[in-house]
C-alpha cells in the first residue's frame, strides 16, 4: 500500500519486527532470569486470574496450564521472536503468574565404557 499521508490508511500488517517491538514495549535483552530458548515454563494462576493481562501474556499462561512448554515452544505458539518471548515471561516470573526452570546442564559425554559395550556387542552379531 502507498502512503498517502492519511495515517489511518495503514491498514495492512506491519510487518514481522514491529509487532514484536510493540508487544515487549521496546525492551529487549534486560534483566530476563537468564532464560534459554529450552527453559521450561508453567503457569501458577488459573485463567480466572489472568483477564486482566495484555493478549501475549494471557496466552502464555493459558498455553502453560498444566503441561511445561518451553520458550522455544512458546515463541512458535505465539509467532512471536524469541527474545520477544523471553521479555514477555521474564514480566510474568517478576508478576508472579509463571516459575521456570532452567533446562539441566549438558552431560560431559558418554560414557566410554559403555560405548565401548555396545560396540562390542555389535560386533559379536
């Protein structure tokens, strides 16, 4: 659409990189509990309790009621960016509506002795 001048002319999407800006209000990056696109989310209120809040964040509490999603999984629910994503659960961890819990730390490896065990064991077949 071309612009004209009229502002309220601009009704088409947009675009992927405005949304996302206008949702978290601008903010990026700060001051996020240190989430990992792995970390867990899961809501504490009920849906009752969540009428209040903005679109995005009710969606993130109703889409973690009951079940862990992570902010991966949020972030394609939402169609949202990630960081856009880790802002809006950082606010509802500091609110008070969702806990986390940071994915486990990743092994050191396997354990040669084991690999060891099945490689023989594939060979004796």
């Amino acid at each position: 659409m071309k612009y004209d001048g009229d502002p309220w002319a601009l009704d088409e999407d947009p675009g992927p990189l405005i949304r996302p800006f206008a949702v978290t209000r601008g903010r990026a990056g700060n001051n996020l509990h240190k989430l990992d696109m792995m970390t867990l989310v899961v809501a504490v209120r009920s849906e009752t309790e969540v009428a209040t809040l903005d679109r995005e964040y009710g969606e993130i509490v109703r889409l973690c009621q009951g079940r862990p999603l992570s902010i991966a999984e949020l972030a394609a629910h939402l169609k949202l960016l990630l960081v856009a994503v880790k802002v809006l659960v950082s606010d509802l961890i500091d609110s008070g509506h969702v806990i986390f819990r940071a994915p486990p730390p990743a092994s050191s490896g396997a354990d040669p002795d084991l690999l060891q065990a099945v490689l023989d064991g594939i060979r004796a077949l």
